[in-house]
C-alpha cells in the first residue's frame, strides 16, 4: 500500500499539472521542465509501493493514471493526461524504443 502522504502528493500534482495547463509558457520554459524530474508516479519494488520522481520524457499516459492490471502499466510510468505535460514531452504511447531500453536495462523485469 502507498503510504498516505505519497499518495496526498500524487493527487497534489495531478491539481498542480491541471492548474498549469491552463496558463502559458515559453518555449524556453518548457524546454528546461523537459529536462527535470519532477512527475511523481506509483512504482512497485519488492512488493511495495512507492513514490518515484520522474521527466517528462520517461512517463506516458494512460486513462487512469497507473493501471495495475495493464502489463505496459507494471513496466512503465503512466500519468493522467493534461495539456502541460503533453507540451512539455509526455507522450501518449510507448515507442519500440522504450521497449528495448527497458529490455536492456531490466531484463529480468521483462
């Protein structure tokens, strides 16, 4: 189970993300967020839950969030879409390049 306050930041954020879509940035701006870790996502080690910090680049959406059930969910970071992430790099699905890096780095994982 994630903890209570883990979870408090995640629905935090989820507001934050939702906030910010509706504001405007520089392209300047957008380009510096690409390259920091700050989406928190639900990720599972040793049989608990945790919170992981993560760019723009390394998380994808999904409809509800993490889905459990979803084997790209189990292996992958998925957030609830927003307008702002979208902008800053979040994309809507695995590419076969994300496939292979996770193959290579975690193979027991896969």
């Amino acid at each position: 189970e994630l903890q209570h306050s883990s979870l408090d930041v995640l629905v935090l954020f989820d507001k934050i993300f939702q906030y910010l879509s509706t504001q405007s940035f520089g392209k300047g701006h957008l380009t510096k967020l690409n390259q920091i870790e700050f989406i928190p996502c639900k990720e599972k080690g040793d049989g608990i839950l945790h919170m992981t910090w993560h760019k723009p680049g390394e998380v994808y959406f999904n409809d509800r969030g993490t889905q459990d059930s979803d084997l790209s969910a189990m292996l992958f970071h998925g957030v609830t879409f927003s307008p702002f992430l979208a902008s800053i790099g979040v994309r809507s699905e695995l590419s076969i390049h994300d496939i292979f890096r996770l193959i290579l780095s975690s193979p027991s994982l896969v």
